[in-house]
C-alpha cells in the first residue's frame, strides 16, 4: 500500500508567513497551526503536512549563522520521520541561507526547499500560495520509494533552483531570484518539468552529517574604481579575520596598483584564506587569462570558478569552521563539495 510522504514546513519569519489586519491595514504573522484555513488547497495535496516555526519569527535581514544551525537542528531531529522539508523564509537572505545549509547537510538524501514570496499570503494578489503550495509538491515527489529530490533548493515563481547557485535580482517583480550559471531542477507549468540531469545525485548509503560550527569572522571587500589604499589598509589589518571575499571584476581582475598587491600579500602571509569571486552576475573566474590576475594567481589566492558570492561566503564560513588546515584549504575550496561550481 502506498504510503503518503511527510512533509514538515519550517516558517523561520518573512513576508509570506504575514496576513493583513483588515482594521489596521497593518502586517502580523499568522499562526501556521492554522495554515489550512488560510490555505484550504493544501488539503488537496497528496502528503502528510506538520509545522514548526521559530519561536519568534524573524526578518530575513536579522538573518545569521546561529538561525541557521536552529533550522539544520530543526532538520536533524526530525530527519528520520519526515521525507522532504520546506524552509519558509524572507527573500532578502534567502540564497544566503540555502547555500549555508547545503554546506551544513552534508549525506543530505531528502529535498529541503527554501521558498518565500514577494506579497503577504492574505494579499489579494499574492505569489505566496503557488509557491508554497508547488515547493510542498515538489518535496514530496518520491520514484522507487525514495525523493526525487535530494538537495537543498529554492523555489520561487514556476522555477526550482541549486540553492547554492542562486541570487536575489530583483526586489518588486516575483521573479525574484535567478541560477546564472546553473540550469532549473523543475519547471512548474501544466506539469512539473523535472530536469532529471541537472539533480544532485547524492550517495544515499551515508547517513547525513550535521555540521554547526560557521566561522563569522570574514570580510567581503567588492572592488571598484577608486579604492584607496587607506580603505585597503585598514580593512585588510583587521587583526580577527578569518578568512577574505574578494569581489573583483570579470574573469577575477583587480587593481595591479603596488600598494593593493602588497596588502594582499600580507594577509596571505598571515595564512588567511582570500576568495576571489566575480562581481558579475554570470560567468566565472579565471585567474591569470589576464594581466591583472596574474599576481592574484602567483600568490596563491583561491578561485571561486562560477560560484555566487552567496555560496563563496557560505563555503568559506563551513570549511573555516571545519578547522581545514591552510595547506589544503585551497584544493578543498576549489572542489565542488554540493555542486556549487563547476
């Protein structure tokens, strides 16, 4: 007898877990025990749906690594139970935080989907139901018995992305979010279009690792005309970082001014590891195609490839957290560890 997959819904704060007061016109969270009444469809659906929610619902922009080890916990203790998990979460943050889990799940076998919308779910016009409602079908989806879908992912407007492949483009229009160097998962439509090639394959015969240890104390630094050396120097001794982010131009490029080269040097020489990431919305990084990357090659900074900044930062704070030594921090980097670049 076929049995129906267990969903569980994890509302974290955001615009689409808000319904307007009538009186007031003002915004106030609902209560996600009551999502059927709100969302009668829902019991239209072939699944078994639980809710959880933060104790207090925050904000996407209060959005930081210690939320999200309570929603990879959240995760953890449910994960034997449960076949697939939708994350409800405000969109500002919201690629940030799926590239982060991607990180932290590591032997991850079900799908976790992040989705959220642009409209409050009581506005006449809002985007916030077909999202939920499609990211709840797409995480049940099972063939041979186990989910289709085994990754982190974000859903938003008709599309089914990498959640680490994502970035927030737009701020007023539902489609909101877009995967530029990566192909949709799903495509929503009459039916849902699943693109079987482009789905992580994971190894399911691992039991999922939980990791909660993200190292915060980073800097990202977006290169442009004019940075002076005062604003390099400062930034660059900051005597408690981490790890570096640099968003350079193109293919990787940045200033080959002394002074910027030399600031550089030294924060490698503190065996600090420094990212290069590109600042465009597509394409890659490609160190040493050009003149003014060739130093940054020379000198050992790390290559992001086609990764979104999003998921370089991610990655930097999981595997700094991870304690890897700094003799294989640029090999591991420049791995893809959840399909995050090519």
């Amino acid at each position: 007898m076929k049995t129906q997959p267990n969903i569980l819904l994890i509302y974290t704060g955001g615009t689409i877990g808000m319904i307007k007061d009538f009186e007031t016109g003002a915004l106030r969270n609902f209560n996600f025990d009551e999502l059927l009444n709100h969302i009668p469809e829902l019991k239209l659906l072939d699944c078994n749906i639980t809710t959880t929610s933060f104790p207090e619902p925050i904000d996407s922009s209060n959005m930081n690594p210690k939320y999200w080890v309570d929603i990879a916990t959240i995760i953890e203790e449910n994960y034997d139970e449960i076949d697939g998990f939708v994350v409800l979460h405000g969109s500002d943050t919201m690629s940030y935080t799926a590239s982060a889990l991607s990180f932290m799940l590591e032997n991850l076998g079900k799908p976790v989907i992040f989705t959220g919308s642009q409209l409050p779910i009581g506005d006449l016009r809002t985007d916030a139901k077909e999202n939920l409602i499609t990211s709840i079908q797409i995480a049940s989806l099972r063939e041979k018995g186990v989910p289709k879908i085994a990754e982190v992912c974000l859903y938003f407007e008709y599309k089914l992305y990498r959640g680490n492949r994502t970035t927030k483009i737009n701020a007023e229009h539902f489609e909101a979010f877009e995967s530029p160097n990566y192909p949709d998962l799903v495509q929503s439509g009459l039916h849902l279009v699943v693109n079987n090639e482009a789905l992580y394959k994971p190894n399911r015969r691992k039991k999922l690792k939980v990791h909660k240890t993200m190292e915060s104390n980073i800097l990202l630094v977006k290169i442009f005309p004019g940075i002076d050396e005062s604003t390099i120097k400062y930034l660059f001794d900051y005597p408690e970082m981490k790890g570096l982010v640099l968003e350079t131009y193109g293919a990787g490029n940045v200033t080959t001014e002394e002074w910027f080269i030399n600031s550089l040097k030294n924060v490698i020489k503190r065996r600090i590891p420094v990212i290069n990431v590109t600042q465009c919305t597509g394409g890659s990084v490609n160190m040493g195609l050009y003149e003014t990357s060739t130093e940054l090659k020379k000198m050992g900074v790390i290559s992001a490839k086609d990764s979104t900044t999003e998921a370089a930062l991610a990655k930097l704070m999981y595997l700094l957290g991870e304690n890897v030594s700094p003799n294989s921090f640029k090999t591991i980097f420049e791995t893809s560890l959840r399909g995050e670049m090519q």
